[in-house]
C-alpha cells in the first residue's frame, strides 16, 4: 500500500509546555486522547541544511533510500537529493538522474531493486526520467512503454504492494499489473480496472478498481462502471462481490461507481474506498442527487458497510500498514485491528538545531516505511520551527520506538 500515489503528509504537532495546535487541517492536540503506549517517533538523523525529506523505499535492513529537498531561498528551482543507508551510517548521494525533487518518487520493487521515478520541467514540456538501483549502483532505465517479456515495468508506476522481497505486485500508470516472482517479471491480466493494490500474505492479495460489464451496468440505473474488488488466493485473480449501485430516479448522465484506494492489515481486515457519482448534466432542470462516497469492509467472506475509524481515527486515513497490528494513519495516530486509535508520542529537537526553548516544532511525515525482515519503522519528513525571526526547517529521519 502505497496510498496513494499523492505524497502523504503526517502531522505531529509539539508545542513548549502546552498543548499543540490546529495545522493543515489536522487538529493534534491530545486534550483527554490516549497516547499509543510504548510508541514514540525518535530523531535518528537530522541534516545540518535546512530542507525536507519527500520519500523513501527500503530494499534491506543495510540498503535505505530517502529522496530529499535542500531549501533554497532565492527563488531557484529546489536542489533534489539522496540520502543512503548502509547499514551502519547515512551518507548523502546526488540524484542518479536530474529531475523536480517535488515530482519524483522512489519505489521499492523488492530484490529487484529500487526505483526513483523524476520529471524534468522544460519551458513548454516535461520528461519524466527513471534510474534503478539494484543493491550496488544506479543506473538510467528506459522510461518506453513497450519491453520484452520478463523486462521490468516501463514508465510511470502508480502503486506498489511488496508481498515478500520476492513476492512483488506493480501497478503502472496505463492499469497494468506486473508481477515480480525473485527471477522475473510477468504482466498479469487482470479481471477489472485496477486503480490500487494492497496485501497481507502471497495469498491475500486486493486490486480495485472498476468494471464495465456484468451485474448492474447499464439498464434502469444506467450505471456505465461498477465497484470491482479483486482478490489473489496464491494461484489466480478473482472478481468479489460488490454492491451494484445506482442512483434514484431521475437518474443523472452517465453515472459510475468505482473503487479508489484499499487498505489490508490481514485476511479479516480489508477496507477500500471510492465514490458513485456521474460525468455531467443533461440540460434539463432536473435536481441531481449529490455524488456519494463508498467504504466497504471485507470480513473474510463479503463485503459490507464501513463502520466509522474509532475516536480520532474517524476522519483520518491510513497512511502506512504496521503489519497485522494496523495501521499508521494521518494526523500522527496509530490505529490496531482491534479499534484502538492513539496519538505516538515524539520529542522536540535536540539543542543546537537552532530551535529555542519557546518555539513549537511540528514534525511532517511524508512517509512511513516498514524496513523488510525486521520491526524497524521509520519516518522521512521534516521539522518546522514556529519562532520570531530565524527559523530551521529540518529535513528529519525518525525511527519508531515500541
């Protein structure tokens, strides 16, 4: 799950001595709300520029990637860098190929390496680049659509769901799957429109998305698409069941349901998301019905409504899966299967960042990576300093402490 293909900001809010406050939309102020117990975001590396971190994908406990931005100041296009980790230290590499750092994203493909995907800004154009990193250097790839059988993915990739570092599923921007197995690559046909992937197990696998034919398309409610939710057992793709929708009478113009995102904690534990709505207006002055979103929740054996995300969890999303425990969600919260939702604790920046005693800090995620083989989580993001005059804005790794 690599929700989605937007970056993911994660906001943790720390105030000097008292509650923090409303920022970005999310309210982070903990008056009366539990805090995740034994869970806590530590610094592991603060850069000594000023700057963000954008993403990051893990191949190994001993081969970490994060993409950063160096602040600029004086009107330039920002500076794109890499951050490695070897293991033992991080050590800052430039970017294999030039591109936007705003416009790029690196993507874990398992043992087949990573991938770092950037687009180039011309005065009337742009070119999207892609470099590959396959454990020992990084090397330019061909961004065509068309490859020989066995190649790895072409173009632009959209969504990710690393199984195993040899159990890996690939979504690429035209709606192709790709699947790769530790020896090569196979597109795989897949039985509706995929939009996201997510899993739990090699034989617990979702797509969704939207289909044109079969149950509910067409005739009295006119619907042009339908939810699709597909599910990999180990051995084949299969069509679920989903609700058929439609609106009431009158209907409006070419409606169209469709699945947009999925998240998987386990086998039990399936929510996707989407929305019915319809592509225009008839002319007429008819009252249209509004477009409506979708939640759903896969129980092992069908598809059902979504109850509500418990306390501060109800309007947040998850952001990044933490195992069978849950998931890491917006807004600095933890979320169990079993419907605890709590706040992780985080901590200011140490002296001599530049930070004085009274300022706030809030730490922005923009993602959270689950490092293969071990228990080790860890975030790339940013600090931002709210004080009069000179204010640091750290480009920050942080690692998860239970």
């Amino acid at each position: 799950m690599r929700n989605a293909a937007a970056a993911v900001a994660v906001l943790a809010l720390l105030a000097a001595g008292c509650g923090a406050q409303k920022s970005g939309g999310d309210a982070d102020d903990g008056a009366g709300e539990p805090r995740a117990d034994g869970l806590s975001w530590a610094y592991e590396r603060i850069d000594d520029r000023d700057g963000e971190l954008i993403d990051g994908a893990a191949r190994a406990a001993d081969d970490i990637w994060a993409l950063g931005s160096d602040d600029v100041g004086d009107g330039r296009l920002a500076r794109g860098h890499l951050l490695h980790f070897d293991g033992k230290k991080w050590a800052r590499e430039p970017m294999p190929v030039d591109g936007d750092p705003h416009l790029s994203r690196l993507d874990s493909l398992g043992s087949a390496g990573i991938r770092l995907s950037t687009v180039v800004k011309g005065a009337a154009s742009e070119t999207r680049r892609y470099a590959l990193w396959d454990g020992a250097r990084w090397a330019p790839v061909d961004g065509g659509r068309e490859g020989a059988a066995g190649d790895a993915p072409r173009g632009q990739i959209t969504d990710v769901e690393v199984i195993t570092p040899d159990d890996v599923w690939v979504l690429q921007g035209g709606g192709e799957v790709t699947h790769w197995d530790g020896e090569r690559w196979t597109v795989t046909p897949m039985p509706a429109d995929v939009v996201a992937l997510a899993g739990s197990a090699s034989d617990d696998v979702w797509a969704v998305g939207s289909r044109a034919t079969g149950p509910g398309i067409g005739g009295r409610g006119r619907e042009v698409r339908q939810l699709a939710a597909m599910h990999y057992d180990g051995s084949k793709w299969s069509l679920t069941r989903t609700p058929a929708l439609r609106f009431p009478d009158p209907v409006p113009p070419e409606p169209y349901a469709e699945f947009t995102g999925i998240d998987v904690a386990s086998k039990t534990y399936v929510r996707a998301r989407g929305g019915h709505s319809y592509k225009g207006y008839d002319g007429e002055e008819v009252r249209h019905p509004e477009a409506e979103a979708v939640e759903l929740s896969w129980d092992g054996s069908r598809w059902k409504e979504s109850e509500p995300f418990p306390g501060a969890c109800a309007y947040r999303n998850p952001v990044a899966r933490d195992g069978d425990r849950g998931f890491f969600m917006n807004g600095n919260r933890h979320l169990t299967t079993d419907g605890a939702c709590t706040r992780i604790t985080k901590r200011r920046l140490p002296e001599g960042q530049g930070a004085r005693p009274e300022s706030r800090q809030q730490l922005w995620l923009k993602k959270i990576v689950t490092v293969p083989g071990t228990d080790r989580v860890l975030g790339f993001g940013a600090v931002e300093v709210l004080q009069s005059g000179a204010a640091p804005h750290k480009a920050v790794v942080v690692s998860l402490k239970r």
